[in-house]
C-alpha cells in the first residue's frame, strides 16, 4: 500500500519538476470561504431514576469555520492548490480543522496532509436538512449519559462516515482516480492516528501503518439518480498480543428521481476487543423543489459491550427520528429546523438509558 501510494506521489512531482515552463504559471493565490451555523432550539430530557442534572431548557449552538483556499495550474496542466480550516466554534487545543495540499491533473487527484480518509469522504448517505442525525449532532441536544457507552463522531453509533480507530483528521496521503463512467476509487495510508504531530511513531507503542480504501458509482441514469458506495480501513501495527486491530467499513446507497430522493447507509466498526464493535444505520427520505425542501430520517446506533459473570457492561444503543426542513433565502443563506426525537439505552448491570425531544430552528450561511 505505502509503495503504491508514494510511487504515484513520486511520478507527479516528476511530472512537475520536468515541465520546462512551470516557472511561468501564476503564483496561487488564498481566496477565503467557509460556512457559518447558528441553532436556537428547546429540549426536554427525561434524566432518569437517581439522576440530579437537568438538561431540558433552551439553548443556542454553532458550528463555523474560516476556510483559506487556493489552486493554481502549471504550465504542464498539473494543479496544485491548498486547503486549511480554522475553527470558529472550537474549545479545545486544535484549532485548525484540517489542512493539506491538493495536486490534481488528468492522473487524479492526490491529497497530503491532516484531512479525511478516502473510506469517510467517498461514503454516500440519506439527505438531511436540518441539525446532522447522522454526524452526532443529536447529542448535542440530547445528553448522552455517562452509563451508556458509543462515540457519537465518525463512529457507528452516532456515524456512518466513519474512520479506522475513529483516527479523525490525522496526517494521510491519499489518491483518487479520474471518475471513469460513474467510478471513481481512493486509496489511503495512515502513518498513524497523530494530527499535527510530525514525531515519527512508535510502531511497538501506537495503532500505526493503516490503510482506508473507498468507491463509489454515480450517475444519471436517464432522469433517475443513483450512487452507490464501500469502503474498508485498518490498522496493521500497534495492537498488542491478544488484541485485534483497529478497523472500519462502511456501505451507501441514494436513488433520487424529481424532487424526491431515498438512502440508506450502513456502518460496521471492530475495536480491540469485540466488546468494543459498533454497527449502525441510517434511513431517510426527502423532497425538495425550489427553495423549499423536506427530509424525515431515522439513525440507529449499538455497540456491543461484554456480559462476564452475569454482569453486563460497555453496552449502548440509540435511536433517533428527526423531521427536518429548509428554505433557502438567497443564495448561501437557507433558514433550516429540525423536531427529533433521541433515546439512548443500555443493558449494563443497575443502568438505564435515558430520551428526549427537540425543537430546533436556525440559519445556515456559506460564504
């Protein structure tokens, strides 16, 4: 997989320092985009037996980010260009998204740098026009107790985009070819599950050398819409004795005809430990004419968990219903709001799960 991924990098950079004119392309220029979210909306949570915090109430949420982006051609037809994201909304030390260089020509298109694998970004799931139920984002107004155990990002409980290890952003270097008739292929190295970080990694001491790989089919078959997509990723080093390695694998399916359109998606993660899998699926059905659209969707998440000596533990399950819809204002402005409905459960010995209902109202603008 590494020779593969580097030759291919090597006979671009070939190709780019044997044009004899290159130095006579434009300097690339950064153009700022982005997008910008803000979300008003009430919950009612039911916490539980025995549970003391209450978190039904009303409550703002955002999600923004400042994109700094830039492509220039060669003289010999190869681009090159770049792609760093600032959060705008984040609280913790990473406060760039993702960031990476982008080569791309009639070979395809090569991406090197902290940003998602081919297996997260090729996978095809149900529309959604309102808050994400299938990114997690219904936790965010519905608290997931402590008790009930699943990540809800680029994980299967909450996530059919997902990631080997749930390794994020982390530093990768990924293909895709030209899209051929409807297909197109990505191939990803994963070094190891470090982002930002240019320590070399200790193969004996971390999950290290994985690998994610994504296709997908799409076309207009005459008026109606299909897409169909698969992916696997690993890691082949790092795990100890005893322990399985770290894996993801994911399917897609959306059929669209007029204003209507269909999906499901399927996710499938292997931890460690079998205790630690997770499974998920998303459902959902959507109509859109003009401005106006509408999607209704159902995801469901589960993980595993282990029972020893009749105690149950690390088990978790939800569900979560959601009506969304949107109106576009103009262009890069569209008001959105979402009613849904999310129940987390678990069968962990002297544990209960717990379920809530939301209201959500908001804007979403891109610039």
């Amino acid at each position: 997989m590494k020779k593969i991924l580097l030759g291919t990098t090597a006979i671009v950079a070939a190709g780019m320092i044997a044009s004899p004119s290159a130095d006579a392309a434009e300097k690339l220029k950064v153009s700022v985009g982005g997008y910008m979210e803000q979300w008003f909306g009430y919950v009612s949570q039911d916490e539980g037996t025995g549970v003391t915090s209450d978190f039904s109430g009303f409550d703002v949420k955002s999600d923004s980010e400042i994109h700094f982006t830039g492509m220039t051609t060669l003289d010999n037809g190869i681009s090159v260009g770049i792609n760093v994201q600032l959060e705008a909304n984040h609280n913790g030390s990473d406060q760039i998204d993702e960031s990476y260089l982008i080569v791309k020509g009639n070979f395809g298109e090569i991406n090197l740098g902290s940003e998602n694998s081919a297996l997260y970004k090729m996978n095809y799931a149900p529309d959604e026009y309102g808050i994400g139920i299938n990114s997690g984002d219904q936790g965010d107004w519905v608290t997931q107790p402590s008790t009930v155990s699943g990540g809800s990002f680029r994980s299967p409980f909450g996530s059919t985009n997902v990631e080997p290890n749930r390794t994020n952003d982390s530093e990768k270097l990924t293909y895709y070819t030209p899209r051929i008739e409807g297909f197109q292929l990505g191939v990803s190295y994963i070094p190891d599950t470090n982002q930002d970080a240019n320590a070399q990694p200790d193969r004996n001491a971390s999950f290290s050398d994985g690998y994610a790989i994504g296709a997908n089919f799409k076309r207009d078959l005459g008026g109606f819409d299909l897409g169909v997509s698969g992916g696997y990723g690993a890691f082949t080093e790092g795990a100890t004795a005893g322990q399985d390695d770290p894996a993801a694998w994911a399917l897609g399916l959306t059929v669209g005809f007029g204003g209507f359109s269909a999906g499901a998606s399927y996710a499938k993660s292997e931890g460690t430990t079998d205790a630690l899998d997770e499974e998920g699926y998303n459902l959902g059905v959507a109509y859109a004419s003009g401005p106006w659209g509408v999607s209704l969707g159902w995801y469901h998440g589960e993980r595993e968990g282990s029972t020893t000596a009749g105690v149950t533990s690390g088990t978790g399950e939800q569900n979560t219903y959601a009506l969304s819809g949107k109106y576009a204002l103009g262009p890069g402005v569209t008001a959105a709001a979402t009613l849904g409905h999310t129940e987390f459960d678990t069968d962990n010995t002297g544990a209960e799960g717990t379920d809530g209902t939301y209201f959500v109202v908001g804007m979403k603008l891109s610039f």
